[in-house]
C-alpha cells in the first residue's frame, strides 16, 4: 500500500490522471479485502474523481490522499490493539 502511496504523490505532482485512477482503484480493491470500509470509500473517490474531466480535482485528490493516510493509521492501530488484546 505504501508503494501506491507514493506513486500517487508523484501521479499528483505530474497531474497524472492516469496513474491516479489506478492507484484509487487498486487502493479500493486492497481495502474493502480486508475490511477496511473508510479506507475503501476514499479510493473510490479517489478513483472517481481521477477519471472525471475536472482537472481542478487533482487538488481535492490531494486531501483525499492525507484523509486516506490518516484512515490507514486508524486502521493500522486498531489492529495493533487487537493483536494485544
């Protein structure tokens, strides 16, 4: 998941639609797997608004993306207290 976070900063600094698209859509297919529903709905809009025609969108992709790191730090610590309960 890392890698596809970094291939999205760096689709985001070439505003590359493309690459975007996919990495929302690969992010989407990885969270919902294992359950991880808020992670997965922000690469769906992620993945929707890199295929829109809006080229204003690459900005708002931008907070998705720090919305989407701070989702995975939740998830990641939930697991962590699980795994020690």
């Amino acid at each position: 998941m890392d890698d596809e976070l970094r291939s999205a900063d760096s689709a985001i600094a070439q505003r590359d639609r493309g690459t975007l698209k996919r990495v929302g859509h690969t992010l989407k297919g990885n969270c919902r797997m294992v359950g991880a529903v808020e992670m997965g709905e922000l690469a769906m809009e992620i993945e929707r608004r890199a295929g829109s025609d809006n080229e204003d969108d690459c900005d708002g992709i931008a907070t998705l993306l720090a919305s989407f790191r701070s989702a995975k730090r939740r998830f990641e610590e939930a697991l962590e207290q699980e795994r020690e309960a």
